[in-house]
C-alpha cells in the first residue's frame, strides 16, 4: 500500500501530467494507493472508488461519476445551485 497526502498539489500542469502517470504505473504494478488530494483533476482521473469528507465527517463514497453528480459534494464544495447561480 502507497499512502500519498497532497503529492500533485503546488505543481504546474506538465508535473502534474508526470505525477499521475507515475501513479499509473505504480497502480498497474498491483500497489492499492490511499491518496488525500484536493486536485480534482487527478481525484477524477485516478480514483477508482472516491471518500468524500466535510469537515471531518464522511458525506458521500463511489466512484468518480457517482461523486461528480453527489447532491452532497456539489453542495459542500460548489455552494448549492441556486446559491452559485447569483454568483460572478
């Protein structure tokens, strides 16, 4: 098992794109990764099964696509709809 916390935050694009292929690999070769991350781009892209957590409390597991739909996250991550819609 790989424990990773945080590891693509603070990079640019091109490390990034290194990053998530490193971890890629590492998971091809059978290693369970546990990653904390906040970079939706490689939570999305790398996760099969997601925990959500909201101030410590656990609100919504799946998978990437169940997630991205979950009432719960937008709301706790997006503001609610009609919220965001007043936004900009």
């Amino acid at each position: 098992m790989l424990l990773l916390d945080e590891a693509i935050s603070g990079l640019n694009p091109a490390e990034t794109e290194t990053m998530m292929a490193l971890i890629m690999e590492v998971r091809r070769r059978g290693v369970t990764i546990f990653m904390i991350e906040h970079i939706m781009k490689a939570v999305m892209g790398l996760s099969d099964r997601i925990l959500v957590l909201n101030f410590g409390e656990l609100i919504a597991q799946g998978t990437p696509e169940g997630i991205s739909q979950n009432p719960a996250v937008i709301e706790a991550y997006l503001g609610a709809q009609d919220r965001a819609e007043g936004v900009g």
